[in-house]
C-alpha cells in the first residue's frame, strides 16, 4: 500500500469565484477522517434527513469505518474535505464479518468474486462543490487504486430519495430493463424490498447521476432494489466488472 499511500492528484477548480484547486488521496490521520465523516453527517443528516446512530453528532461513524479506506477530496487552498467515497477491500471484509450491503442484501450469489471484490459507499459531496470536479477527482483516484491493487470488481448500494413514498425509484427500475440487468448467476436479494407493486413504476423519475455514470461505465443493476429506512432511500445494489469498463473511460481518469 505504500505507493497508494502517495496517491495525489490535482484538478484546477472552474468556479469563478475561487479558481479551487482540489486534491484527493487517502485519509491517514485521525483528523481528515474525522473531517470526512462530519461531512458525511452534513449531507445524509442534515441535508437529507437520514436517521443515523452515531455515538457522537455531527459525526457520521458505524462499525466499518475502521476497516475502509477512505478516500477524500480536498480544497487546497482551505483543506477543507469537500468529497469522500469509502472503501471496503476484499481482506478487510474478512476481517469484519461482512460487506456493508448485506445488511440490505444477501449476497450469497457473489460468493465467488468476494476474493477480488471492493465494496464503495457513503459517497458524498459538499454542497458548494457539486460541480464535477470533486466526484471527477475521487473517480480518478478509485481507479488508481483498483489497478494498482489488482481488484476486478467494484461494488456497492447506490441511492435514491424516498421523499415521494419511492414512487421515482420504481419508475426508475422499470425503465432500467434488462439490458442493464447482472447476469442471473450474479442476482442479489432484497432483506427489505421496495414494495414495487404497490409503487406506481409510471410516475417518471430522474435516473441518479451516479447511478447513471455506473452504468455508463459498465455497471450491472443486480437485483430490486431495497428500502434502507435509517436514509430514507430506495438502494439499488451495483456490480462492475473492471472489464466491462471501455478503456476510454480508463485513459480519462488516469489523465486527472
């Protein structure tokens, strides 16, 4: 891990009024994780009105933050953390009992990719930076680190807001279909499931940005998604196979 440990990369920022310049790299203090978990509370809590337990406000924390790495965006003219994305690698996962998203999903089916799968979550951006560069940067260092470590698959629960009782999220799922469906062998299950018949799949809904760049990058669907009530949101699990990936995407993110 110690190359990975140097891991930075520099973006120009593009808003006028600051010409940011943003960084990403690992969090390996105490304090720049602290910093990414109150901003974790700042979006989900705050700003989406999660219900989390916490053994500290303001600090979003759970069992497996220990165990992840986790990557940070950052101002450099502040060093304020403005993106994070943790990460949940194959040993890691051995060394807590289990992947995050099987407390929504069973995941019996990916028993065999376990040895080469990284979980990614709690993906979130400081308000004032949601402007591409900062989720660019944390793309660019998640595929760095996956190449350098030698992992083949990336997944993960990617979210919804239930503020309309999850009406989008099934409208969503019915639009996806089956060409963005995993192969059979890889279907995973819903612990809670969206009620999706009770649901009206025809409301319209705007596909998530990131869901949308997953699936542009490769990405399967795996399964319905499930109800998490702590967020209030519609979880729809996410496999991708690094190769499924078009190299393009590959070059783009390297070049950051």
């Amino acid at each position: 891990m110690e190359h990975i440990d140097e891991l930075l990369v520099q973006h120009p920022g593009t808003e006028a009024r600051a010409r940011r310049r943003l960084s990403v790299g690992f969090a390996r203090s105490p304090q720049l994780l602290r910093a990414a978990q109150a901003l974790r509370w700042r979006v989900f809590v705050d700003e989406l009105g999660a219900r989390l337990e916490s053994r500290e406000p303001g600090i979003d924390q759970d069992i497996f933050d220990a165990h992840c790495e986790h990557l940070v965006a950052r101002d450099d003219d502040t060093g304020e953390v403005v993106g994070t994305y943790r990460l949940l690698p194959p040993a890691a996962a051995r060394r807590v009992g289990s992947y995050y998203a099987e407390t929504e999903f069973d995941l019996t089916r990916l028993w065999l990719l376990r040895a080469r799968m990284v979980e990614v979550g709690r993906s979130c951006i400081h308000p004032d930076y949601r402007n591409g560069a900062a989720i660019g940067l944390l793309w660019a260092g998640l595929t760095r680190y996956m190449l350098a470590q030698g992992h083949e698959y990336l997944a993960g629960c990617a979210s919804m807001g239930m503020a309309d009782g999850g009406h989008a999220a099934a409208s969503v799922y019915a639009r996806l279909g089956e060409r963005c469906h995993a192969p059979i062998e890889y279907r995973v299950f819903p612990r809670c499931p969206l009620p999706l018949d009770r649901l009206d799949a025809g409301a319209g809904g705007a596909l998530p940005a990131l869901i949308k760049a997953y699936l542009r990058a490769g990405a399967w669907i795996c399964g319905e998604p499930a109800w998490d009530p702590d967020f209030n949101t519609a979880d729809f699990f996410v496999l991708l196979p690094l190769a499924n990936v078009a190299p393009r995407y590959t070059r783009h993110y390297l070049k950051k």
